[in-house]
C-alpha cells in the first residue's frame, strides 16, 4: 500500500536525527492528529496512524476523526518477529529490553530504558475495538 503514515515521533526529527524532547509531546501528538484530519480531509483511501498506543484513550481522538470522516478503523499491532509476544499474547519485555539494547548501540537518542519498557507493558490495554476506544477516557 502507498498509504502516508503519521507519526508524533516525525515531530522530533532533526537534520534526519531523532531529537525527544517529553516537554514537547503534547505539541507532537496536536501536530500529528492535524496532519492525520488533514489527511483524512483529502479522502485519501487508506491512512496509517503509527504510534505507541498503551492505553484506548490515547487512540481516541484517531477513532473520532475516523467516524468523523467515513473512514474504517483497523488495529495493527506490531508482529515482526515471533519473539515479540509471550505464548499468552503478552508482550515479551525481555525481548523488547533486548531489541531496545541493540538499537541504543546504533543511535543513544532513541534511548528507552527497561523500566520504562515494563511500565508501558504494565499499562498496555489489549484488543482494542471501536467502541472500547471511543468509550475510553483519560485517567485523570
């Protein structure tokens, strides 16, 4: 598919290097959603929303512009390596952490550290549906 894909991280590169900065990731995610509607406005038959999504509230405002717009929503999750995801459907943290390892060698500013990969496993909300989604609020 020649789909576009949106992505808040696009929001933190810079001369072709990744630059996070977390006081700027609520602007990232505004940013993003106004492409992705923007996109949408367009009609373009199919759009890729890629972001770490942990919980259904964080989907939300995509499901909305989707039903806004006419789209269909479909949830991917990520399934490139058989290691990915524990024999229950869980993720594998040990091969996240492991993975995450591997790339902080390659670039140190994608830097994510286990325990911050453990606690968005701890937070993840499997199985997202439509109406799960659009049901979901924000736990504060």
């Amino acid at each position: 598919t020649n789909a576009p894909v949106f992505s808040s991280d696009d929001f933190f590169m810079r001369n072709g290097k990744y630059q996070f900065d977390v006081k700027q990731l609520n602007s990232a995610h505004t940013w993003n959603q106004k492409r992705t509607e923007d996109a949408m406005s367009k009609n373009l038959p199919v759009i890729i929303v890629d972001n770490t999504f942990t919980q259904f509230w964080e989907i939300k405002s995509y499901a909305e512009l989707a039903q806004q717009y006419g789209y269909q929503v479909e949830f991917k999750e990520p399934n490139w390596h058989e290691d990915l995801h524990n024999p229950d459907g869980t993720w594998n943290v040990d091969f996240l952490a492991k993975m995450q390892e591997q790339s902080n060698r390659k670039d140190i500013n994608k830097s994510l550290p286990r325990n911050i990969i453990e606690r968005m496993v701890g937070r993840y909300q499997y199985n997202p549906t439509v109406e799960s989604v659009l049901q979901a609020e924000r736990p504060f």
